[in-house]
C-alpha cells in the first residue's frame, strides 16, 4: 500500500499548473508559505515515506498533495543518486549545490520528469511561480535529506544510500 500525502484539504491553498503551493518549515526564500516549526509540512512526509513508496510502481493519486508527493519522491531518488559516489557530508554538500544549481523545468518545457502530472502553465506568471515553489522546495529537501543520508560523523548512512539503485514508478533518475 502507497503512502499518501496527508494534505488532502486544500481549501484556500494557492494552486500552480494543478499544484497546490503547500507551506514548509524553511528558511529559504521563495513562494511557499511558512508552516509552523512543530508541524509536519509535505518534505517530512516525502522523506518519511520515501523508503516505503520507491519500491511501488504504480501510485494511485488522492488528492493534489499525492502529485507534489510523487515530485518529491522522484526528486530525492535523483539526489540520492547524486550522492551515491561521495563518501563525505562535504562531498554531498557541493553534490546537492550543484543539483540545486540545475534548472528546474515545469509542466510543458522538456526534461519535466512527469508530463501529464500537473497542467500545463496559463500563463508566464504562473510559470515562474511554479517553478520557483519546485526550486524553493527542492533546496528544503535537499538540507533535510543530508542530514539523513549522512551520519553525524560525516560517513554515508549506507540504510539511506542504498536506495540510490531503486527505481520510482520504472523511472530511471539521471
């Protein structure tokens, strides 16, 4: 059974390209409201269920959280796959940066991983919206995944690491 997302009210939550922009506890800049610091936000849940949701490969969508939820779930497999050769938390550090420096394409543009997921953008504005909250949510993910995937020592937890080789619903990460 697929783990989903726990965000299935969202009522007067701003939506981009059939999105909803769900708060997170960061401190980074971008579109996405703040959450409360004690509260579980959608890279919680992403990186709690990441270990049980890799091995499906199929993945029935509940609500609009589910779609931000499979995103996320790809996105860390690409990250882990990324830090799988780097054998320190530095290493892993400028491996994540440069993953962070990449360009994040949305719905319509090539190289957007699930097409057909979340609808096309409107307009420009709802473009860069969009793909702002993806890059604000990405570098979240990215600082919270290295604290797990790299012991407090610095060394590669191998528990996390491993699932590097996995595949989420028959996609190869690059």
């Amino acid at each position: 059974m697929v783990y989903h997302s726990s965000f299935v009210d969202d009522e007067g939550i701003t939506k981009a390209c059939g999105c909803p922009l769900l708060p997170l506890k960061s401190h980074i800049k971008g579109p996405a409201p703040l959450s409360d610091q004690d509260r579980t936000d959608i890279v919680d849940e992403a990186i709690t269920f990441f270990r049980a949701n890799v091995f499906f490969r199929n993945f029935d969508i509940k609500s609009s959280a589910d779609k931000l939820l499979i995103y996320l779930t790809f996105y860390i497999n690409v990250a882990l796959k990324r830090l799988e050769g780097c054998r320190t938390l530095a290493e892993g550090t400028k491996a994540i940066i440069n993953l962070g420096l990449e360009n994040v394409p949305v719905p319509g543009e090539s190289g957007f991983p699930f097409p057909g997921l979340f609808v096309e953008a409107h307009s420009e504005k709802e473009a860069e919206l969009f793909r702002n909250y993806l890059k604000q949510i990405r570098e979240e993910t990215s600082g919270r995944l290295l604290s797990v995937a790299y012991r407090p020592n610095g060394t590669p937890n191998k528990w996390w690491l491993a699932f590097s080789k996995r595949k989420f619903v028959n996609i190869i990460a690059l």
